[in-house]
C-alpha cells in the first residue's frame, strides 16, 4: 500500500502477508525461502533439520554455478576492456 510521509515522499509498508519466510529460530525475516535456508545454515548450522541441510546442498551448487557464470561474464568484460584500449593505443602509436 502507497502512502506519504509528512515530507511528501512516498512510500510503501509490504504487508504481513508478502513476508515469506521467518527464520523459526531467531525470527529474522526473509524475502525468499532460498535466503532463509542460507541464513539457518550460516547462522544456525547445529540446530537445522536434515532436509534443510539437503536443500542447502543443492542450492549451493546452483548459486556455485550462477557465480561461475558471474565470473566468466567479469572475465570476459575485462579480456574485451584491456583489447579494445590496446586497439585504441595502436592506432594512437601508428598516427
Ligand atoms: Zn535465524
């Protein structure tokens, strides 16, 4: 819901019903089920059920393969950064 601040900016309070997921243990609010299993495995390693600890297995492997990517596209983007100024200083060496 929109509202107005007594200096006129606008913002919005989400609604109980938009915060997915608390963390049983500590009651911190998460806005995705992927981040509060995160949190309970960093935060809380011994007390989390053993399905958490699965689903923390396969989301880690899919967030080390969303990095990788992540990394590859940094790598690239550098690799194409240093060519096109080594371009730009030949032509600047030649004229
Ligand atoms: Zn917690």
């Amino acid at each position: 819901m929109e509202q107005k601040s007594t200096s006129g900016l606008e913002f919005s309070v989400p609604s109980h019903a938009s915060m997915v997921e608390q963390c049983p243990l500590c009651e911190f609010i998460f806005p995705t089920h992927e981040n509060l299993v995160f949190h309970m495995m960093e935060s809380h390693p011994t007390q989390c059920p053993i399905e958490t600890t699965k689903e923390y297995e396969k989301l880690s492997i899919t967030e080390s393969d969303k990095l990788f990517i992540y990394h590859l596209k940094i790598c690239s983007l550098l690799m194409l950064t240093f060519m096109g100024l080594a371009y730009v200083y030949a032509f600047v060496l030649v004229g």
